[in-house]
C-alpha cells in the first residue's frame, strides 16, 4: 500500500486521490440504495485518517467548509468498520507486501500482543500491563 511518495516505515496521514483510486476504493463498500454522498469517499476516507492520526474526538473534525457533518464521517468509519471492508484492506495490503518481499515480521507477536515501553524499569510486575518500578 505504502507509495514512494511516504519515507520509510511512516503511515500517510492523507491520502491523494490516486493512491486512493488504486489501494482503497475497491475495498470499501459501496452503498447500493439511496442517494449518492454529496462528498466522495476519498475524502472522507481522508477525514477518517486524520481522526486516526491526531486522536481529537469526531465532534471536533474540522470540515472543509461544511461540506459533511462529523456524524455522517463516523458512520462511513463504523460501517466499514462493521462489514468488513477495512478488514479486506488490512488482509490485501499485507498479502501485497508479502508478495513484494517487502512483509518484516521481525516486528510482528505471534499472539497478538504488544511490548510495553518499560520507562526505565528493570523488570514488569505482570507481563505487558505494569510499567512501574519495583
């Protein structure tokens, strides 16, 4: 999925409409009655990434000149979020890089879990949950 347009090992906090055309869009669901958005997905698909990004509540997304409301961009996220469409993105961008020979699974826990960031202490309390010195 990552372009040359990104330096190594960082995630795009914006998407332009090209790469979005050719990696996103034909994850996503479409909706099949009703009437069209009056905005295109890509951009609120850029709108969900720049919540994901700077972690400010959806309430506060700032609109481009009030052209959705907050609550419209929140539905778009829970509903592809819901049927699996970011599922099908997250499985197909890895099968891509696995392809590429590009895949690091160096970095990857067989289950699951993540490395909490010890701040100096010698040891964890219980594994993964408690950072505080003994």
């Amino acid at each position: 999925m990552a372009t040359n347009n990104y330096p190594q090992g960082k995630l795009p906090v914006s998407l332009s409409r090209k790469d979005f055309n050719k990696y996103i869009d034909k994850y996503l669901s479409k909706p099949i009655y009703g009437t069209p958005t009056k905005i295109s997905r890509f951009k609120i698909f850029n709108y969900i990434l720049y919540v994901l990004h700077t972690g400010i509540q959806w309430r506060e997304l700032p609109i481009y000149r009030h052209e959705i409301h907050w609550s419209n961009v929140y539905r778009w996220h829970n509903k592809w979020s819901k049927d699996g469409s970011y599922q099908n993105l997250f499985e197909s961008s890895v099968m891509l890089l696995k392809d590429k020979n590009k895949l690091d699974l160096s970095v990857i826990h067989g289950d699951g879990s993540n490395t909490v960031a010890k701040k100096g202490a010698t040891e964890l309390d219980t594994a993964d949950t408690n950072i505080r010195k003994v």
